[in-house]
C-alpha cells in the first residue's frame, strides 16, 4: 500500500464511461467505475430527498428511474456545520437534495459471489459527517479483506437528530435502517450476501450502531456489529426537548416541524452551531452534556430508541449479534489539542471537571488522585473525559452484551499517533486512518504528518484489514471473546498483544456506574 494509493478521491470522468460495470437495483439500473481491480459505485440514492413535504420525517423509498444511472460520484453531503472544535472540515458544494445515498466498492458484482458485506456508519458527534470524505475510502480495506463495503449518508444535526414536534425522533438512525433496508434488497446484486451483513462505525458511528443494536427497527437487517469508540451521550426526551426549545429560538422559530419547515438549511445548521458555542451557559439544565457543545445525539424517546444501549444488551436485546467493541486509549486527548488547551489546564479546571463526570462527583475526584498520583492537571482533565465519555461506554457494551447472553470481543489501541508534537496519543479517531489505510486524508492528515504512515502503522492496518473483515465472515477476529473474569482484550500497540484490560485502575472507578440518559436537570 503506497502513500499515494490511499489519498486517491475519485473525480467524475469528463466523458461517460461506457464500459463500466451496470448492477440493476431495485429502483434502477446503475453503472459504476473499475478502479484498481475493484468495482466501484458511488451515490445511488437509498431514499426521496428529505425536502418539502418529507423534510423531518422518517425516510422514504427512493424515486425509480429509467435508463442507467451514472454512479461516478459521491452524493452531496446532508446539511451540517462547516468545522468542529476550531477546525475546518472541508465539504463539496451541494449539487442537489440527493442526501441519502450510498456507496459500494465490490471485487466483482456477481450475484454468486456472496461475499461478506461491512456497511460503514460514519462519526462527527451527531452533528457532522460525509461518506465521501476521503478518510472513508474502502478500497483497501474492501481489497484486502474480499469484502464489499458499504457506505451511506444519514441526516445529522437539526435535520437528524433534534427533537421537533410533529416529526419522529432519531431520523438519522432512521436512515441508517433505510440504508440497511437497501443493502438487505440489493446488495447480493453488487456480489454481496444479505445473510451476513456487518455494521460498523466510529464515535458517532459507533453510537448509531449502538443504538441500532436496541432498536425493533432494525432487528434482522445485520449480523455482526464493530463499534470504535462508543459515546456514552444519550438524550432523555425531556432533556432532548429543552435542547430543541433552545435550538429553534436560535434560529427565531417554534420547535416544531411545521414552523421550521420553511427554513433553510444552511439557517438550521448555522443556529445549531451557535448554541453548541454557548452551551456551557446551560449547565445548570443540561448537565454533564453542557460542556460538550453538542446538542445532538440519540434520544431515548420510549419508541424508536425504547432503552439505552446498555439497558438493551443487558437484557438480551442483541444476543444473536457478534459485537466486536472497543477504543483508544487517549480518546480526549484530540479535544484537547484541537480546543488549544495543551500545555493550559489548570488545577482549578482539572477539578470542576473531575467532579463533574467522575462518579460521585468530589468523590470520584479523590478516586481519580487517588488512583494516578502523579498525573498532572491535563493529563487527570483528558483522562476522566475519555473515560466518562468513550471508554467506559465502550467496556460496558461488551459487559451488558455478555450479560445479555451474547458474545463480545474487546480491543484497545494503545499505538500513540506519530504527530511532532507527541501530544495526541492514541487519541480519538486513530483508528479510521488504520483502518481504512488513509494516512493522508482528513484527520490523517493532522495524525500522520506528511501522510507517511511509519512501519508500526502499516503492520496495525494489516492487523485491522485482517481481523475486521474476518469478524465480518466468521464472527471471530482473531481473539478470545470477553468475559468479565479474565476480561481480556486485543491491545492494539507496535506488538500487538492479548492481556487483560490495561485500565484496570479507571475500571475499578466506574464499577457499579449505570450509564442512563442524560437527564434535564431542572
């Protein structure tokens, strides 16, 4: 794998491409590009546009059309926010409202193939994400497994996560289902076996799929499920509905779907983003989802989403699913950086966040000094974040999917990014350039400088493009399952190796914690 094959991003071809493979789908016939050995179709549309009449409404079946249908480039992104903890996060300018669409890079599409299919779900904190970015291309990852891969836009931010009046919950897990539901009808058409079907995402990603793993919506639509970097952060429809109060008088409007209707977009987003800018002015309401500056995130509204993911699991809710879960060790460190506060956090800071994540509040302050004496001010503040915030969420999956009688594997990388500074770890979001092979693209760009993945990193995306994919086929990647006697797991460093949970000292902080909703606190 060179450095220059894992930042190709495709263009459109200046003249049609006669010769490229045709897949005909249920709504239509499409024709893709073969690209390096692999066929390749982006932007099939998987649902109507979310617009007019549609708009905040749960998904609805794609228009069909005549003819062949070009599937040379992505389609356009969903409506979001223009960047995330001061950085800029480049998008292509919408052509169109064709937000819901999918993507597949197959060996061969040929109905007697039946390869294992992985439907990536992106991340961006419920309120950002593109499944054209290029940090998402599959083409290595769908190469060196023998697998097709899939993947798909879903609404975020105000289109697909606020709570309006008159409009479903969740509609961006609702378009992950549609998506699901496409990938069940048509997918054994691109090569494909509809019988096995893996999920798996990243941050956001990983809480969709959590999520996914709770809903009736989505029972049967997949087999297997990865989750890198579960978000502990579930709403409560109370708390979800003060956010949408305060959102809609951003952008001078009743929380409603009938009085929003009429407003753009961009005007949505760009309210949105002023809230998240101001939320620690809610602290005293919202709680622990103040400082987060995200107002966004699957709510538990008794319906669509009926129980938090862990409550689910642990009652049996996902026992015929293979669950392979994990995070980074250094997950918060990437907040950090990228907010400025490297080398800035004070005593005064660590200990008003201590208190307000840790369990117990000033309790679960001196359990954390006690448990890392010699941590300094920064390195307690990133720490107790990555855990109240991905790590325990994605250690307790695994428990309440084991308690629930099914199976679990466990992994943590530990491998910190080669960045200059040597500040970032093995922060959040390492794991995507690993595993997709794109050392240069997006975050890569900021974890590989230059875009030169080092040889320890090559041998983990090795690792990975064999033990997903090998998950995705057999529901085994390689390592025991986890059970919370020996609680062993992949660590995931130079050398990778199977040893018990490395945080066992953070583990022993959060025993007995129940992850709920967040609650409105007033």
């Amino acid at each position: 794998m060179t450095t220059s094959e894992s930042q190709v991003t495709p263009d459109t071809p200046d003249t049609p491409d006669t010769d490229g493979p045709v897949v005909r789908t249920a709504s239509g016939a499409v024709r893709g590009l073969r690209e390096q050995g692999l066929s390749v179709f982006r932007g099939i549309p998987f649902a109507a546009p979310p617009v007019g009449e549609a708009r905040f409404q749960a998904p609805r079946p794609p228009r069909p059309w005549d003819g062949t249908r070009e599937a040379y480039a992505f389609g356009p992104p969903p409506p979001q926010e223009t960047g995330f903890v001061g950085r800029a996060v480049p998008l292509p300018a919408p052509q169109s409202d064709d937000w819901l669409t999918v993507n597949v890079w197959t060996p061969e599409p040929d109905p007697s193939a039946a390869r294992p299919v992985m439907v990536w779900i992106y991340g961006g904190a419920y309120k950002l994400g593109f499944s054209g970015q290029p940090g998402y291309d599959a083409q290595h990852l769908a190469r060196a497994g023998d697998v097709v891969v899939v993947t798909l836009n879903y609404r975020v931010g105000m289109e697909g996560f606020a709570l309006w009046a008159g409009a479903p919950a969740n509609r961006g897990l609702l378009d992950q289902v549609a998506a699901l539901e496409w990938v069940q009808e048509n997918i054994a058409a691109f090569g494909g076996d509809p019988g096995h079907v893996t999920v798996f995402g990243e941050s956001a990603g990983a809480g969709s799929i959590a999520a996914l793993l709770a809903m009736p919506r989505a029972r049967g639509l997949f087999r297997r499920a990865v989750t890198q970097s579960v978000p502990g952060t579930y709403f409560s429809a109370d708390l979800a509905r003060d956010m949408a109060s305060a959102l809609a008088a951003e952008a001078g409007r009743e929380p409603t779907a009938a009085d929003l209707a009429s407003v753009a977009p961009q005007r949505l987003t760009e309210a949105g983003a002023a809230l998240g800018a101001k939320m620690a002015q809610y602290t005293a309401r919202w709680g622990q989802a103040a400082p987060t500056t995200v107002p966004f995130a699957p709510v538990v509204d008794g319906e669509i989403l009926p129980d938090t993911p862990w409550q689910a699991l642990a009652a049996g809710a996902a026992r015929d699913i293979d669950l392979l879960v994990g995070h980074n060790r250094d997950e918060y460190r990437l907040f950090l950086v990228m907010a400025g506060l490297s080398g800035k956090v004070t005593d005064d800071l660590a200990t008003a966040t201590l208190r307000m994540y840790a369990p117990g509040g000033e309790s679960g302050e001196q359990a954390y000094r006690a448990a890392f004496p010699d941590a300094t001010a920064e390195q307690l503040f990133a720490r107790v974040q990555t855990d109240w915030l991905f790590a325990l969420p994605s250690l307790r999956l695994a428990e309440a999917q084991h308690a629930g009688g099914g199976r679990a594997h466990v992994y943590e990388l530990t491998w910190p990014a080669p960045d200059t500074g040597g500040d970032l770890g093995a922060c959040h979001a390492l794991d995507i350039p690993l595993l997709f092979g794109t050392y240069g693209a997006d975050l890569g760009a900021l974890l590989f400088p230059g875009g030169r993945p080092t040889p320890e990193a090559e041998r983990l995306t090795a690792f990975f493009q064999r033990a997903w994919p090998a998950f995705a086929r057999t529901g085994d990647p390689g390592w025991p399952a986890y059970d919370p006697e020996s609680r062993l797991v992949q660590v995931l460093d130079a050398e990778p190796e199977v040893a018990p949970y490395p945080e066992e000292r953070n583990r022993l902080i959060w025993e007995g914690y129940a992850f709920s909703a967040l609650p409105l606190q007033g």
